[in-house]
C-alpha cells in the first residue's frame, strides 16, 4: 500500500445533495488505465507531457496534459509513480484515442505501454476523514487527486468488491456520480469532455498550475505554453454560475445579446461554463430565459 500525505479537511454542506462533510466513495473503475514501465519510462513522459517526469518518486502523484505544437489539448491524465513503473488513468471518453495518441511518439524509446484496464479497479474516496478510512486497507495503491477539488484519493485495487467493504467497514458511504459532479462543480475543477477538449489551452482550463512544468527541458507545445505563460492571459477561462433555475449543458450565455461563453457542466443550479476572460464575477448573464449569475 502506497501511503499518502494527510490531507487538509474541508467544509462540506447539506442541501440537495446531501452532507459531502461525511466520508464517502464512489467506483470508477470504467475510466482509461494505462501502465507506462521500461528503463525510459520516466524519460518518454517527460519528454511528451506538460508535466515533469524524470524526478518523480515512488508514491507521488502528477498530473500531466498532452498537447499539440499549438497547445491545444489531445488529453488529460493522472499518475502515480511506482518502484517499478507508472500507473495513470483518464476519461473514459478517451480510452478508445488516447492510448494512441501517446503511443506513436514511442518510436526507439525503452517503454512499455500497456493497457491495464481489466486488471485493475478504481475506487474514489473524498470528505473529511478519507484518510482515516483508507488506512490499513491492504492490496490497493492509493492515488491522491485533486479532481474534486478537495483533497481525495483513487485506491487502485484487483478486487473492487473487497475495497468496498472495507470502506463501508470504516464508515464510508456510497455516492453517485451526481454527488462527485457537484462537489467538483462548487470547487470550480476542469474536467476533460467537459471543459477540456481538444480546442482547449491548459491555461483557459485552469490545470496549468497542477499539470504544466515551465521550467523543464523541451516537450511537443513547450514553445505555445511559455508564450501563454509569458504573455498573461488567455481568451477563455473556466467560471462557476448560480441561476435560479437548473441550467442545461451546451447552452448559450448571452450578455446585452453577444454570446460570451457555453454551460460545459450542471448539476441542478450550479454550473460550469467556458467565458470569456474579460467576463467578471457578479456578471449577470442570459442563458434562455434564465438569468444566471458568474459567482467566480
């Protein structure tokens, strides 16, 4: 078992969706699982992703997008390193290209790239006492992730049904995915088939601080990313809106009759939507009939 960092706690609230506060779990083990092992497999990543490589340790966690020479984005992936090898896993949308995409830059490289995704299962935990409630599990690997937002981890495990039960054994309860798309929604977190595709940028998703290395040697987009780095700004950006009534994925924000941006998630009043930059919190725009407000 992989032990990570304790992470910090966060406020949870009751409404529509229940007590987040509480520790919970949730199975997704339908998402793209990919083993990356060989005497260059830290090289090959390093040298294709946004992310750095050549460093990282047994039990650590990195994010990493791949990119184009334009910097628009062709994926999105979480990885944990091993003693021998990377685990990483992605959307489930993109298991039938990504795997591709990043094996024809193999070429000579001393990398193995296997699908691993009958093999393993992925259990997420989040809420306050996630820590607590995964330790001493025995034959997982735990994976920490910011995709929610607050601190949680995905445990890696050959047997999902046996991961359960001893989550539910040290109190965690089962959430549908509506919950997770919630708790990631408040929290304002990008995520890829949603509000990245491949016409986005990292920075106008918001990942560059978590899956974008400035500082390390050259990699396909290096030169896009540092011109965005370098210049400031972007065109688009990931906003949160309130409306008073449920908002709908795809559709149109107007402000004074221009469109400014699209809904790209929504559960129930909360949403997420590209906009345009210049767009502002306390913004009040028009999607249909509804007035929806930019909270940030």
């Amino acid at each position: 078992m992989v032990l990570p960092p304790t992470p910090r706690s966060f406020t949870g609230r009751e409404g529509q969706y229940g007590d987040v506060s509480r520790t919970f779990y949730s199975d997704r083990s339908d998402r793209g699982k990919l083993r990356f092992s060989g005497p260059q497999d830290k090289w090959f990543l390093h040298q294709i992703l946004t992310q750095a490589f050549e460093d990282i340790a047994p039990g650590e966690a990195r994010d990493a997008a791949l990119i184009t020479a334009h910097g628009r984005m062709v994926g999105y992936l979480e990885f944990i390193a091993l003693d021998d090898g990377l685990l990483s896993h992605f959307e489930p949308e993109a298991k039938d290209t990504l795997p591709d995409e990043i094996r024809r830059y193999v070429f000579a490289t001393q990398v193995e790239i296997e699908d691993v995704g009958d093999e393993w299962g992925l259990v997420v935990v989040g809420g306050e006492g996630a820590a607590d409630a995964i330790s001493g599990i025995e034959d997982v690997i735990v994976h920490p992730t910011s995709s929610l937002g607050p601190p949680a981890f995905y445990l890696w495990t050959r047997s999902v049904e046996q991961t359960i039960a001893a989550l539910e054994r040290n109190g965690a309860l089962a959430v549908a995915e509506e919950k997770l798309e919630a708790i990631r929604i408040d929290n304002g977190v990008a995520r890829w088939g949603r509000e990245m595709d491949r016409k986005t940028i990292p920075q106008e998703a918001g990942i560059d601080e978590r899956a974008v290395h400035f500082d390390k040697g050259c990699y396909v987009g290096q030169e896009a990313m540092a011109k965005i780095h370098f210049r400031g700004k972007v065109n688009r950006r990931v906003a949160r809106l309130e409306s008073a009534s449920p908002l709908q994925v795809g559709s149109e924000l107007q402000l004074d009759g221009t469109r400014v941006g699209t809904v790209t998630s929504s559960v129930g009043v909360k949403a997420l939507a590209m906009l345009r930059h210049s767009i502002e919190p306390g913004a009040i725009l028009v999607a249909g009939v509804n007035q929806v407000e930019v909270v940030s």
